[in-house]
C-alpha cells in the first residue's frame, strides 16, 4: 500500500517542479524579449539597418560604375579594331541626313511644320 502515496508524491514533485521551471524560462525569454522592444533598442535596431542598407547600395553603386566603365572600355577597343565599312546603312543615313552649316538637323523649315488646329 505504500507504492500508490510515494507514486502519487513524486508526481506532485515533478509536476511543481516542471511547472516552476516552465515559468522560469518563459519569464526569462519575456523578459528578454520586452528588453529588445524598448524605443532606445528598437531606434538602434533600425538606425544599424539602415547603415547596413546604405553601404550594401553604396558597394552596388561602385560595382555598377566598374562594370559600365569596363564595358565601355571594351566596346571601345573593339570599336577600334574594327575597320571602317561603307554599306548600304551609311547611304541611307547620307541621304536622309543632309550636313547643314546651322546645325537645324532634318527639321522641315518653319513654313512647312504643321500647325496645330487651334479647337
């Protein structure tokens, strides 16, 4: 007859001991998570992103500019390297683009342009 009481008391024991700890852990992780969601830690939370953010943008920045400076570098050189070929595509900008000394371009001259209807 003595097993069922010892049984039934360390059960109680284990069951309030797991109880206090449980409470103990959850109160620890409370604790720390109203520590992080003060106005002071969550300013310097955002205020470190957006350094983070800005210097990943400056790095993008500076990568771009390397590689369009790279690129251009190579299609000059092979610009260069390439002879000059009359084809069909420079007649027809020779034709449809006369040279002319005031720089008006294939603009039609002033009494020719369309006028708007005034309604």
């Amino acid at each position: 007859m003595m097993g069922r009481p010892t049984w039934l008391a360390a059960g109680v024991v284990v069951g309030v001991g797991g109880t206090i700890w449980a409470e103990q852990r959850v109160r620890r992780r409370l604790r720390r998570v109203v520590d992080r969601l003060t106005p002071a830690h969550v300013a310097g939370e955002a205020a470190g992103s957006a350094r983070q953010v800005g210097a990943r943008v400056r790095v993008a920045v500076a990568t771009g500019r390397e590689e369009r400076s790279r690129r251009e570098a190579e299609l000059w050189d092979r610009l260069r390297d390439e002879p000059v070929r009359p084809g069909p595509a420079a007649a027809m900008v020779s034709a449809t683009a006369p040279a002319t000394a005031n720089g008006a371009g294939n603009h039609p001259p002033a009494s020719r342009r369309r006028r708007r209807d005034p309604r």
